[in-house]
C-alpha cells in the first residue's frame, strides 16, 4: 500500500514538518523522512525551539562555548538556531532545486516581541535572511496588523516570507493583498520574480479547540433538545469550514487578473499552508485536519505525532474543494447562536502572539540559566 503522506504531493498538497531539534538533524532521521515519506519542507517556531534547547543535552556544549565567547543569551539562541536552520536547508536543498523553488523549505521566525512592530520586523527579517545565508530559507512574519506591511516589503526584497498566525479569511486576503504588492515592487524595479516564494499559514485546529468551548457553554442555556442538538452538531465543524472557505477565496484570486498578470511574469502563488493540525480533542479522528483540508497548491505543516498518524492510517484524497455550502451554513449557524468567528479569530491571534512570546522569554531565561556559571571573557 502507498505512503499516504506520497499521495499527498500527487494531489497537490506538499507535506511539510513542524518540527527542529538537533538531533533530528544529526542522527539521519530529517533525511529519512525527506527521502522516505516525501517530506519537502520544515517549519519552526518559538515554542519548537524552546522544547529543543531547554528540553534536552544536545545543545549544552554549544551553549558553553557560545557563552565563554561573550555571547548574550539572545545571541546564543540565534546561533544555535541558526546552525540548525542552515543544516536543514542543505538537506532540503535538492527538494528545492528539484521543484525550481516550489518546495525544500526551512523557516526561521523573527522574534515573537515584534509582531507588533512594523520596521523592527523588516530589520530582523533582512538580518536573518543574511545571516543564514540559503536561497531556500523562508522568515517567518505574524501576519498582524503591524506585519502585513512588513510582509509587502520583505518580498519586494526578495525574501521568502512564510506569514505565521492566520485564522481569519480576511486577513489571509489581507496577507495575499501585502504579497501581490511586495511582487509589483519587485516588478517594478526589474527583480526576478520567480525567485521569491511565500506561504500563508492559516491556523486550524485551535479555532476548534475556542469554538467548542463556546457551544459546550451554551448547552445549559439550551432549552429544547433540538436547540441542544444543534449545539453539538456544530463541534468539530468550524476549523474545517472557516479553512474551506478561505481556500475558496485563495482560488477566486488566484483566478483575478492582477495576479494573472505577475503570474505571467513568473510570480509564484503564495500557497495556504495549513498549521496547527495536530487534533487537540481526543473525540475527533487524529488526522482529521490533514484529511480534510487536501487540495491543490496547499502544503500541510505535521507535527510528529500527527505525520506518523497520516503515514500509518491516513487516507489521501481531494476533499478542500468539498462541502463549500455546508462551510458556509456553519458560518452562519456560529453567527446566529452569538458566535462570530470575525470575534474567534481575533482572539485567536492575540493569543497566539501571547503564546509565543512566553515559551520565547522562558527559552533565553533556561540559556542564562545553564550559562551562568561558564567563565566570560574579561
């Protein structure tokens, strides 16, 4: 029987890994799964890193050395990260040359304290991308109110932006707006656009994880069974529907004469790349958010458990383009029990920003913390 993880890229949809640690790197294991199970891109994120760095002994020497070299807690963190991210590019560099610049991607995120702060986010961006060093490197940028116009100028610089912390559709059409304009930029100035690439990461099983909460607060209020039943038929249904429709959308521009335009001149789609698909509630199929969400021009960043789950009992077949008018149906059942989801997802996002600031501060804590005892130059 194939690899469902395979059939993935023969639908359209690349598999990517969310997931870095040195080890993983060291021992083989990122390269079995790029040869293996057609894994074709990585992402990282603060949280990753923290979980790699504090949480085991592959780092220690390197924090040693980097701290009796002088190096700051943030310095230290940036070098290691920085290693691991230049290491997996090379790895993934012929995925990137064998799908001309579609695929092979490593991305890095600016720190998780700027995401409101426009320039500070343009600065740390051209700084990375300079400093790793690889034509196959994407930097991470939320994709808040302060990043979308940090987004436009990046890719009118040429750098492959992976926009992080999408959960709404407007602001997904808020980001492609900012992308199409970093390409006219570009365009304008003679740059190639074919050498600059993007993905949104639109964020899925979380919008759930809120929305349930909401119904299940509900069903007490609920006087009639069938107001009950209704309540319980919309679990499970938002994160789905909310992504459908928003691919929806990505194809109507996709299909728009401005971007056809760019198109023709080599400009690359920025492809909706599904995040946070690991299934947070054990009633719910643990591949149900990479089931449903296969389509064309996608890619799907898995978490470990959820890769092997897909590899091991996942079914691949086209299903984004499925149930558009049940999506929309959910939509409106969510606004007329008081749950807008413009309200889910602005929250969503807010907190998002909060839990990456908090594993990224307690990370440069656990650096300090295990360098303070290495001798510093005088």
């Amino acid at each position: 029987m194939s690899n469902p993880l395979i059939q993935l890229q023969q639908l359209g949809q690349s598999p990517w890994y969310d997931n870095i640690r040195r080890g993983l790197i060291m021992s083989g294991e990122l390269q079995g799964l790029i040869a293996e199970d057609g894994v074709c891109g990585l992402t990282s994120n603060p949280a990753i890193f923290e979980k790699a760095i504090s949480g085991s002994a592959e780092y220690a020497g390197a924090l040693r050395a980097l701290a009796r070299a002088g190096r700051s807690p943030q310095e230290i963190y940036e070098a290691v990260a920085i290693a691991d991210i230049q290491w997996a590019a090379d790895l993934l560099l012929p995925v990137y040359e064998k799908t001309q610049g579609r695929d092979g991607f490593v991305s890095l995120e600016v720190s998780p304290h700027l995401a409101n702060n426009t320039a500070g986010t343009i600065e740390e961006g051209l700084r990375l991308a300079a400093e790793v060093g690889r034509a196959n490197l994407m930097i991470k940028v939320p994709g808040t109110q302060a990043g979308v116009p940090a987004i436009a100028q990046l890719i009118g610089a040429g750098i492959n932006v992976n926009v992080t912390l999408l959960f709404a559709l407007d602001n997904s059409l808020q980001v492609a707006e900012a992308y199409l304009a970093g390409l006219e930029k570009r365009a304008a100035r003679g740059g190639d656009l074919a050498a600059v690439a993007s993905v949104a990461s639109f964020f899925i099983s979380r919008i759930d994880s809120m929305v349930d909460q909401q119904l299940q607060d509900q069903l007490p209020k609920a006087g009639k069974a069938s107001q009950r039943l209704a309540l319980r038929n919309l679990a499970g249904k938002a994160a789905i529907a909310n992504a459908k429709l928003t691919y929806a959308s990505y194809q109507q521009l996709c299909a728009g004469p401005r971007w056809q335009q760019l198109a023709a001149k080599g400009a690359r789609p920025q492809r909706l790349l599904w995040a946070s698909t690991s299934t947070k509630n054990p009633a719910y199929r643990d591949v149900i958010y990479v089931e449903e969400l296969i389509g064309a021009d996608t890619v799907n960043t898995l978490p470990d458990a959820t890769l092997r789950a897909f590899r091991d009992h996942g079914v691949a077949r086209p299903t984004l383009g499925e149930g558009l008018e049940e999506a929309r149906e959910v939509m409106a059942s969510l606004e007329e029990l008081g749950i807008p989801m413009a309200e889910v997802t602005r929250k969503l996002q807010e907190e998002a920003v909060r839990l990456f600031v908090e594993p990224f501060d307690k990370l440069l804590a656990a650096i300090a913390a295990q360098t303070a005892a290495t001798p510093r130059p005088a």
